[in-house]
C-alpha cells in the first residue's frame, strides 16, 4: 500500500508530466489555434458549469443567516473553481489573447474577493454592508460577463 505523500508525488509527477507536453504541442497552424481556442472554451464553460451545479441546490436565500450559509459553501467552491480556471489558462489558453485572458482572471480575483465581503457582512448580520458588497459583486459580475463573452464563453458569467 502507497503512502499518501508517495501517492501524493507520483499524482503531481503525473500532473506535471501531463501539463509539459500540453505546453510543448503548441500550435503550428490556424487551424490548430483555432482547435486550442475551442478546447480553452469548452473546458472553462464546464469549470463555471460545474461551479453552477454545485450551487444550484443553495438557491437565492434572503435572510442574513441564509445568505452567510450560501456564501460558506460558495466561496470555497468559487476558489477551487478560479484554482481550476487558472491551471485550465496557464495550459490551454488561447494564442494571442493573453491580455484578455489575464483581464479575465483578474476579474474572477475581484469577484471572488467581493464574495469573500459579503459573506463576512452577512455572517456579521451586518445588513448594510450586504448591500453595498451586493451592489459591488453585481458590478463585478457584469465586467466579468463582458470579458467571458470576448473570450468566447457560454456559461462563465452569463
């Protein structure tokens, strides 16, 4: 029986054998740029689709206990997503659009520091402060929205 930190470093061994020759089969041709783009696409879309369905069940709660148990589960979540977004974007992201893509990232950081706010507000019972994080967070999500529907997305802020 393996270790877990033996089991551990053969997985990242693996991992990092797996991302090398994704970053070494760089695209020689349009054609391939344009395969990597949809790849980068569809692997994002069902990052913030499985994000989506993970949250779905907590729906729109609108008491501050409610909203603060929501925000428990939803920033951790949000987290792992932006982790696998940002592993998707240093292996898969497409040619050209670097700038875009790192606007992109930056603004899930700001979204997800918002959230982190308003579950603080929301925990504190601090209805005031839930607004005002609420109005920002909406401000966010629309700025993401505008740069996943550059990029091309489906489902990341839509």
């Amino acid at each position: 029986m393996l270790r877990k930190p033996i089991l551990a470093t053969a997985l990242l061994a693996i991992v990092v054998a797996t991302a090398a020759t994704v970053a070494l089969a760089a695209p020689a041709s349009r054609t391939q740029h344009h395969a990597m783009s949809k790849s980068f696409t569809k692997a994002a879309d069902a990052n913030c689709a499985a994000l989506g369905k993970l949250l779905a069940p907590l729906g729109n709660p609108t008491t501050l206990p409610k909203i603060a148990y929501k925000l428990a589960v939803a920033v951790p979540a949000f987290t792992m997503a932006l982790r696998a977004q940002a592993v998707l974007v240093t292996f898969d992201a497409p040619a050209g659009k670097a700038s875009l893509v790192s606007k992109w990232m930056k603004s899930m950081r700001s979204y997800l520091g918002e959230m982190s706010t308003l579950h603080a507000a929301a925990a504190a019972g601090k209805a005031g402060a839930v607004t005002r994080a609420n109005t920002r967070l909406t401000a966010l999500g629309g700025q993401a929205s505008t740069v996943s529907k550059q990029l091309g997305l489906h489902v990341c802020f839509q």
